[in-house]
C-alpha cells in the first residue's frame, strides 16, 4: 500500500510538470506570434512610409511638368506641405540650380512613428515631334500654277550629291486647279523628262481639294500651333542647315517676303500668315528641302530647288514659277533627310536620372 502512495505521488508531480511545460511552451508560442506579427506590422509600416514618399516626389513632378509651380532658383524650396495620403502624409522641396535645369528634389513620407526620405535628381529635357509629310509632286497647288521663262519642273527623283535621278519618281506638278506652260518653261516627270508640252502623265490638274492642307502644320502632320515658336520676320544667318525657318509674313507690305539668296540652304521654308496670303517673291539661290509657301512668284534665274514646293492659297493668280532659267527638282533624298533632321520642339519636361532611398 505503500508503494502505491508514492506512485501516485510520482504520478501527480510528473502531470503538475507536464502541465507547467505546456503552459510555458503555449506563452512563448504566444509571445512568438505577437512579436512575429510585431515585426511584419512594423515591415509593412516601412513599406507603405516608403510608397508615400515615393507618391509625394511622383505628386510634385507631376506639378513640375504641367507648369503649376513656378520654379526658382535655390534650396529647400517646398513644393508640397503636409499632404495627407493612405492614412499618412507626405512633404516634398527641392533645390534648383541657377538656370534651373537641374533639381533636386526630397520627399519625405510620414506614417505615425515611421518616416521615410527618397531624393531624386532631375534635368530638363526637350520633348520633340517628328515632322511627317507625303508629297505627290515636285510642285503641289491648291490653285492654278503658271510656269514661264526657263524655268524647269522635274519630278523625276533626283540624286542632288551625285547629279543623277531615277524614274519613275513623282508627277512633275499637281493642282486642283489649272496648269498654264509659258515662254520655254519645261515640265517632267513620273518616269517622263521635262519638255513643252509637258507629256500627259507627268502632270496632274484638277485634283480634289477635299483634305488639302490649310497650314503648314497640316502638311508637317503636326498639331495646331505647333510652329508658334519658330515664327520670326528676317531669315537667319546663311546659309542655314537642317532647320526650320518659319517667316511670318502678316505684317510684310503685300504679305510679300523678298527671298535673299539662299547659299545652299537645307531644311524646312515656310512662308504664310493665318488668311493664306504670305508670299515668296522672287525666289534666289539654292535649297534643299521642302518649301511651304501660300503663294509663290517666281523663282529667279539660276536658282536651284533639290526636294519639293507645296502651295497652300486657294485663291486664282497666286502661282507663277519661273523667271529665267531655274530648276525644280523632287528629291526623296533630300525629303528623307528633312524629315530625319528637323524635329519640332514642343515642351520641355524634367527628367529623373537619379533615384536614392535615404532612410
């Protein structure tokens, strides 16, 4: 009897410590899960501190690029203050250089306790289109052209570097009105060589209007106003290459611009005013391009076009080509490089090159 007392005793003292090691084991194993979901809370704090601030510095360049902050030069400039966002907050300043091309910029997100920094550089940076035209013939009216004294139309596709063409190319002229050949004027094109008559075929009059372009960023393939900036009164030093230059001839006696000799020029010429009376008058040089013009009269003796002329006016009398020997000659060569070279500038931006988590 005796011996089973202490057995039993045994027995109790061993069900008392097994009971103690569970209690202890389900504490840690408690205290574990809350400091497991401590940690994963506090983790997810410093993710989401982090995505705030990376909203503040998203927040204010988005202000930079729409131009609703007007940017100076200097440091510690606060663009945003406070701005709450997903249960927290974010501030943003920045510092600029003297010219203000470069910024610096610090947003810092708050989330209770919890902060976070990010710092990003930031450069302005031009933002271009491309200009893109089709062109069907060596010169393109919309109203009747007249050509005369020597002048000559090819539309053959001409090599200017290695003086040589290949055929068919395109129509020497195109119109959606009238062609008038005088004096010992020449006309070729779409496989046939310039003479007078022209041959049949390598012209085109009557054309539909219906689409033809009305202003130069029509023809260009650009939005409205997209030339605004490019507009001036007097030509640039000559000769110019690749460039557009745009003469804005509104206020010009006749709407008439008198062409300087051209030196060899390349690029984009542009001769207009908004009710499609600017005016090339006499026509001097060499060019290599693409020419926009809402009238022309006349191209000068001994003046040389590699490329293509494009007439907006609609109105009669406003197309006379030629007043001595000249040459008009289509070139996809020359239109390729045009296109190629001559981007629009349309806005600026700024740029991240830089990104930094800093705490």
């Amino acid at each position: 009897m005796k011996c089973l007392k202490n057995d039993k005793g045994t027995a109790l003292i061993i069900a008392i410590l097994i009971g103690m090691l569970v209690l202890i084991l389900s504490m840690v194993s408690i205290m574990s899960v809350k400091g497991s979901t401590k940690r994963v809370s506090d983790r997810r704090k410093v993710v989401s501190v982090f995505n705030i601030a990376e909203a503040g510095k998203e927040h204010a360049l988005m202000r930079i690029r729409n131009d609703s902050v007007t940017l100076v030069p200097g440091s510690g400039i606060n663009i945003l203050n406070n701005c709450p966002f997903a249960n927290g907050s974010y501030t943003v300043e920045y510092d600029a250089n003297p010219s203000i091309d470069t910024l610096w910029l610090r947003s810092v997100g708050s989330l209770g306790v919890h902060t976070a920094r990010i710092e990003v550089v930031c450069i302005k940076t031009i933002v271009c289109d491309d200009v893109e035209f089709k062109v069907e013939a060596a010169v393109t009216a919309r109203s009747e052209i007249t050509t005369g004294g020597n002048c000559n139309i090819d539309g053959r596709d001409w090599d200017p570097d290695a003086g040589t063409f290949t055929v068919p190319g395109k129509l020497g002229l195109k119109t959606c009105d009238s062609f008038t050949q005088k004096g010992s004027s020449t006309v070729g094109g779409n496989g046939s060589a310039p003479s007078k008559p022209a041959t049949p075929g390598s012209y085109e009059t009557g054309a539909s209007s219906v689409g033809y372009p009305e202003s130069p960023e029509q023809v260009l393939g650009l939005p409205p106003g997209a030339l605004e900036s490019y507009k001036r009164t007097t030509m640039p030093s000559l000769p110019f290459h690749n460039q557009i230059v745009y003469i804005d001839a509104t206020d010009m006696h006749k709407h008439e611009f008198n062409c300087p000799d051209l030196l060899g020029s390349s690029g984009i010429l542009i001769v207009h005013t908004a009710s499609l009376e600017g005016s090339i008058k006499n026509f001097n040089g060499d060019f290599n391009g693409l020419i926009i013009t809402d009238r022309m009269n006349h191209i000068n003796a001994g003046s040389d076009v590699y490329g293509a002329i494009i007439t907006l006016s609609p109105s009669s009398g406003t197309n006379a080509f030629g007043n001595g020997g000249s040459n008009i000659r289509y070139s996809s060569k020359v239109l390729s490089m045009v296109m190629d070279s001559c981007k629009v500038v349309s806005d600026t931006t700024f740029q991240v090159i830089s990104w930094k988590q800093v705490e």
